[in-house]
C-alpha cells in the first residue's frame, strides 16, 4: 500500500467530523418520491386493463424550490432506457475506498444476532437495517442526480460518493415519442433504491412513458379509498384519490464533493488524446478483469499504447494482457504525431459500464495525460454516455494537486454573486454575454466565437480570439454555470445549484493547502530545493521550508513512485513530530510538492541534471516448443488457428468470424504465430545525475545494468539524450510516469 493510500485513510478519519460541520446545507423538497406507477390509458388494440398491465409509467418528482421542469414522452426502446438509467444508479451508488476492518460493527451485529436469536426472519433484518439507519445514515445516502431538459433531450449527471466517478448520461429526442412541448430548464430529480428496483422491472414488451415534473404531470402517488355509492345501491365504489405529501431531505453536502465535481466538468474541455474503439475491445478488458484478480504489490494499471497511424493497444498489468480489436470498421488509427504509452488508474470502475454494451455502438476515450482522468464516452441509437474516471479518491493530495495545477486558478467570485458594476468592469464580462448566448441555446466553441464577434461593440475589447471564449467557458464551468458535454462537443447553460456558489469555499481543500500556496507566492519560502532520481525506486524531493510567522525552517522531504505516487513523507515541523499522517497533511509537504510541479529538468542554466526517464516495449515472453516430426508439424498447420483462439492473452470475438482469413496464411506463418503467442513488457530506466549515466533494462526477472561516467555534466546531458534517441529508435515508447 502506498503513503498516498495511507493519506486517504487518516485524511478520511480525521475530516470525517469536519466534512460534516464544514459542508453545504441543501434541501431538496420533492412532492414524493420518484416512482414506477401504472395508470390507465386509452388504446385501440388492447382494452383497458390490458393497456394498465403492459404501461410502466416512470414518475421523476422535480425539485420544488427551483423553477419548474416538464417532459412527457413514451419511449421507444425500453431496454437501452432500462440500462442506461441502471447504469446511472451504479456510478452515483459506487464507493471504492479502501474501507479497513472495523471489530466494533460486528461486535455490535453479534450483540443483536445473540438478542434476536428467538425471533423470525422478518423482525431480525428489520432490526438490522433500523439499527444501521440510526448510526450509519450515510449507507443509505445517494446525492440525487442533476436533470436537464433541453432541445436535444434529457441529460443525466452525477457524481459517485468517493468523488472518483463522474457519469453524464443524454437520452436524445430519438429514443422518446412526445405528445406535448417540454418545459426546458435544469432541476434535481429523487434517485431511490425503490425507485432502482422499479426500472429493473421494465420489459421490452411492455410500454413505458417517462414523466418529469414537480407533480410529474398528475402521476403522483395514488390511494385506492371506498366510497359509498348512491341511497338504493348497497356496493361500494373505488374512488383513487391523491395521497399529497411533500419528501423533504436535508443533505449536507461536502464541500470537497462540489469541488471534485466542478472539477471533474472542467477538466473535459482541456486538450486530449482521443482514440476509438470497437465496443468488443471494451468487453475484453472487461473479461479479462473479471477473470484476473488484482495481485497485491504488482502494477494494477491500464496501460495504453499509442502510435501514429496504428490501431491503439490497450495493456493490462501485471498480467501484460493486450486487448485490441483488428477488423471493425469503428476502430480507428491513432492521429497524433508522437508515440505515447499512458498509464491509467482506477481500472475497477469501467465494470460500471457493464450494462450498456449490448446497446453500445462505439467508444471514444479522451486521455488528459498520465495517472490523469479519461473520459470514455459511448453512443448508441438513442443515447450517448459519458464516463470519467479519475483513479483517485477524494483525499489522495498528491494526485489532486497535480490534477489542480492543469485548471487554470478557480476565480474567487461568482459572475451570478456580482453587482453588474463590478461585472462590467472585470474579465467576466465575456463570460455574461457567453452565459446569455448560453440561455437561448446550446453553442459550440466556433459558433460562440462566430457570434461574440458581431457583439465586439459592447464588449469594448480586442478582436475576440477562440482561446478566449474557451477562457471564459471554463471559468463559466469552474462556477457551476455551463456543462460541456464531449459527444456533441457542445456547451449547455445549467447552473448546478438553485442560489449561486460561493467561489471562496471552494479554492482549495484544506486550510493547510492554503498555507501551501501562501508559501508558493513567496520568494524565500523553498530554499535548497533538490531533485534525485533513482532508477526503479522513483524520485526524492529534499527542500527546507522557512515560514516566517514561526521564525523556524522546517526540512521536508518527499519520495514520488509511478505518476507521481508517494511512498515516504517526512517532515521536521511539530505536526508530523507528533501525529505523523493520522491528522493531515502538513502544508510545508504540500509546498514541497508544489514546487516540484515547477521544476524542469530540461533546464539550459542549470550546471547539473537529475532526470529518469522510462521506456517500454513489448516484446515475446514465451514460445511454444517447436514440432518433433514432420507428422506433428502437420497436425499443428491444421489446428493453428483453433490453438491460437484458445491460447491468446485476448479472447478477441471478432477471430470467430475470419476462417477464411487465417486460411489463407502460409504454414511458417502459422508456425511462426504459435511461437509468439505471448509478450511481455520491457522496462528500459536511463538515468542522469550530474556526471553520471546509468542505464537499467528489465525484462520480466532478468535484469541488466550499465553506468557510464564523464568529465564534464554537458558531456553526460548529450550522451543521455543519444541512448533515449538510440531505444525509440529500436521501437520503445517514452513512459513519462516518472
């Protein structure tokens, strides 16, 4: 387990109380609680109780305390409806947390087993779950999703409990038959587990219609109550009258969940790494994860391989397990200039999107760069869902720093919290004529350019640029105005909460963050900064921390693994002295950190270098023996291809379908492709430390290692560059983990 991991847990304890005082109170008030109902409805084909047994009618109650939203519409395909708004639940329902093992829970379950021992099943589990209820709410606590509706449709957002998954579902006018013309705004929805049980039951045979609104247009929650019928008639008659009730929920909300959520959003428009593909190949890391279990101490990343022009390779480590698919007319060759191998954490949570392969008809993944968020995003007839997966929890400081410093710097005040005087005069006047283009309709980034153009007047600024507009937008994200959606690339009004945020609550984490950055902004703050770098072990950072309010200079030290992980912290300040990690990070460690974020090793005025850098390649890692005979060599020609399906690391669904493919392959090639079958990683670490170059390659348990040493560090720098230029040569991708 590394430091990091250790972080998130003490972090988790010791801001538990905090989080739940220092959180942002909001109360959702609903007319009841979203539900499956069925209602009566007229039909030519069926009578009137059949019409009410095959109609699933899905009431989602809108929030009362903001403006109100209406839809109506039948849906055309049920399934992908049924699947998709399942697969929503999952992510806003997922926590993968690392939970250590807690004696006093089942202390306290053995307790009441041994009391309720005399009792039925019924009495035993609702004492259970009333006594879980009392003392642990947050079990049952699911922050309702956000719903818009708009020309295109209806969009989904939410946002997982440990802040680590983001989903974005749209359900387009194309799935849905509407009657009646919607009402166009941005509302909070009640998301329940009965609510989830309900659209589990929806079946393609029966009809379903999909109602939003505060009353969800009179679907509210029915009562069948008898009534006496008229003096000369003894029968009585069932009337359904309307049982009103108003849900209300107080949720304090996280202040870091709001934070990680703004964050999350903005960070989609920045520039990416964009590959396609087949939704098989999705399905074989899927397999390919459910069949192998994590091992503890190894790798657990996705590893992915970019080259120009070529299919990308999706690796899974530490299995080296490759996953492409080779014939579908949607898998696409990569187009960027420069070969790439990405690593990516959090692999785990693509099993969330389980449940819409089947409807999925392509797959797009937006990479931000190393150990950084991606954005998988899939489209079918009728829906297109969006997924971000960070791979990292809400208190791995490390990680988010360096997730921070790619946003710009979140502004201090709302555009919505500001007089018009001060709006006018500040930067953000941009971003209230972008807001109000906004309003009227969804835009791209080249039709805002298009339009704020003609408006140059009243700007009363210089000619107005694309990267400014994209300015403004992400400032307009950053405060919760404006949802950028990467599927149609296109930039939606939708204030995230009913009364404008409060920007200053949500500019850094913690208060010891802040005093991070107030050391930054200081000249003298970080003195004898140093870098060493070691190759396989990571990277040491050493830097003394003067802080002038304690009239003391504090000795930080940090050790950074792969992309950026901590393995050791140290520090001399009395916070660390005496409480280790269990209360926090200290700010002089977060500073530490920080201002490695500025170092470039590349640096012409420095006399001396500290730099690694890491290559890969895949190369074969076992071959099978050769034929005997020449009888053994012909039974092996005619079953190469069965053999090859079954021994290869990727079961690829797509080989089924091309017999007359392999067919087609001369026996050498044959033979030749059952001795390769397997492949491996090789590790190639170049290391430079002053005058000193040392070169490690590693292959599997074999290790080989190589250290040159010269008069002059220039001498050593040009030498350096020459080996990394001698292995991309030979084909290795440059790993920028470390």
């Amino acid at each position: 387990m590394t430091t990091d991991n250790q972080l998130d847990q003490a972090s988790d304890q010791a801001s538990e109380e905090v989080a739940n005082t220092d959180g942002l109170m909001m109360q959702l008030d609903y007319a009841a609680p979203s539900q499956i109902s069925q209602v009566n409805e007229s039909s030519d084909s069926l009578s009137e109780a059949q019409t009410s047994e095959h109609t699933q009618h899905v009431a989602l109650f809108a929030q009362l305390n903001r403006s109100e939203v209406n839809f109506h519409g039948k849906v055309k395909s049920p399934l992908v409806f049924r699947d998709s708004l399942l697969a929503l639940f999952d992510v806003v329902s997922s926590d993968y947390r690392y939970v250590p093992k807690d004696r006093s829970a089942y202390t306290v379950f053995m307790q009441m087993r041994r009391a309720s021992s005399n009792k039925n099943l019924f009495t035993a589990q609702r004492d259970y779950f009333t006594w879980l209820f009392d003392n642990d709410p947050l079990a049952f606590c699911i922050l309702d999703p956000i719903i818009q509706v708009h020309e295109q449709g209806v969009s989904f957002e939410v946002f997982s409990r440990d802040e680590g998954c983001y989903a974005q579902l749209t359900l387009t006018n194309e799935i849905f038959e509407q009657s009646a013309k919607p009402t166009l705004g941005t509302t909070s929805i009640d998301y329940s587990a009965a609510l989830f049980n309900g659209i589990e039951k929806i079946r393609d045979h029966q009809q379903t219609i999909l109602d939003i609104g505060h009353e969800a247009v009179g679907l509210q929650l029915l009562e069948t109550m008898p009534e006496t019928a008229e003096a000369d008639t003894d029968s009585a008659v069932a009337k359904p009258t309307v049982k009103k009730q108003i849900i209300e929920k107080r949720i304090n909300v996280p202040k870091s969940w709001i934070r990680a959520l703004l964050q999350v959003q903005s960070a989609g428009q920045l520039p990416q790494d964009t590959i396609h593909l087949d939704p098989i190949a999705l399905y074989n890391v899927l397999f390919e994860l459910r069949m192998h279990a994590d091992i503890k101490g190894k790798r657990r990343g996705l590893l992915i391989e970019l080259r120009p022009q070529q299919l990308p390779v999706i690796i899974l480590e530490p299995f080296d397990i490759t996953v492409t698919s080779q014939v579908s007319q949607q898998q696409k060759p990569y187009q960027g200039q420069q070969a790439k191998l990405i690593r990516l954490w959090g692999r785990r949570r693509l099993s969330l999107l389980k449940r819409l392969l089947p409807h999925t008809d392509s797959v797009s993944v937006s990479i931000l760069g190393q150990g950084m968020p991606s954005y998988w995003t899939l489209k079918g007839k009728g829906f297109h869902f969006t997924f971000a997966m960070t791979g990292f929890s809400q208190a791995n400081w490390s990680q988010s720093l360096n997730f921070d410093l790619l946003l710009p710097k979140r502004p201090q005040q709302n555009m919505l919290n500001s007089d018009s005087e001060q709006v006018a005069e500040s930067t953000d006047s941009g971003l209230v004529k972008v807001v109000d283009i906004l309003t009227r309709r969804p835009s791209t980034v080249n039709s805002l350019t298009q339009q704020l153009t003609t408006q140059e007047p009243e700007l009363k600024t210089a000619p107005i640029t694309q990267a400014q507009v994209q300015q403004w937008l992400l400032s307009g994200t950053q405060q919760g105005l404006i949802r950028y959606e990467i599927a149609t690339q296109l930039y939606h009004y939708r204030p995230l909460t009913q009364v404008p945020l409060d920007m200053a609550q949500f500019a850094y984490h913690n208060e010891a963050e802040k005093q991070a950055f107030d050391l930054m902004s200081r000249t003298d703050a970080v003195q004898k900064f140093s870098v060493e770098t070691v190759a396989v072990k990571g990277i040491t950072i050493r830097a003394d921390i003067h802080v002038e309010e304690d009239r003391r200079t504090y000795h930080s030290q940090l050790q950074l693994g792969d992309e950026g992980l901590v393995t050791k912290a140290e520090c001399s300040c009395p916070q660390y002295l005496q409480h280790r990690l269990t209360h926090g990070v200290c700010a002089h460690l977060i500073a530490l950190r920080l201002r490695y974020n500025q170092y470039d090793p590349n640096n012409t005025g420095n006399d001396s270098w500290h730099d690694t850098r890491v290559l890969s390649k895949r190369v074969p890692s076992k071959r099978l023996h050769q034929p005997k005979n020449k009888q053994e060599s012909v039974q092996v020609a005619a079953h190469s291809s069965l053999m090859t399906l079954l021994s290869a690391p990727t079961l690829d669904l797509t080989a089924l379908a091309q017999p007359a493919a392999q067919s087609h392959a001369t026996e050498s090639d044959k033979t030749q492709a059952l001795t390769t079958q397997e492949t491996a990683i090789a590790y190639v670490y170049i290391t430079i430390a002053h005058k000193k170059i040392t070169i490690e390659q590693t292959i599997g348990d074999k290790d080989t290692h190589q250290q040159l040493v010269f008069n002059q560090p220039a001498q050593a720098k040009a030498a350096f560059l020459q080996h990394i230029a001698r292995f991309e040569a030979k084909g290795f991708i440059e790993n920028q983990g470390m």
